[in-house]
C-alpha cells in the first residue's frame, strides 16, 4: 500500500533534525580544535554569516541543488524506463 503523508513528514523531521545535529556537531568541533590562521569550510560560513553571505555560497548552493535534482531525475527516468520493457 501507499505509505501514509504523516508517516513521511515524520522521516523528514526527523531528517532535518539529524542534518541540523550533524552539521551544528561539525562547527563546534572545527571551532574548538582549529588553529586560529586555519580557516575551514564550516568556519568560513559561520564568518559569512556574521558578515553577510557573498554569492559564492549561493552559486555553490545553486549548484549542489541542481545536480541533486539531475541525479534524482535520472534515477527516476531509468526506472520508468525498465517497469516500461518489463
């Protein structure tokens, strides 16, 4: 049967819930443990934040989102297309 929409909405509160936990544990652990003249990637978001958000993130963002929806269009094209033969 189908799943139910509660059902899903739950998985993705709960998957954005660990992505947050995730990603917030990576910042506390460069913070602490980097050097000062080291500048990592979740340091340099942190600081473009503060700061304001350049374009480069928002390009780098754009990107990452458009090549999530590519591979997930694909997958979706090549399986529409072996359920069509079988």
């Amino acid at each position: 049967g189908r799943p139910h929409i509660a059902s899903l909405l739950g998985a993705c509160a709960a998957a954005a819930l660990l992505a947050f936990s995730l990603s917030f544990d990576d910042f506390i652990i460069t913070n602490f443990n980097a050097s000062p003249s080291s500048i990592t990637f979740p340091m340099y978001v942190w600081g473009s934040a503060t700061r304001g958000t350049p374009v480069q993130i928002n390009v780098v963002g754009t990107l990452m989102f458009l090549i999530a929806i590519l591979a997930v269009g694909i997958s979706q094209f090549v399986s529409w297309r072996r359920s069509r033969r079988a």
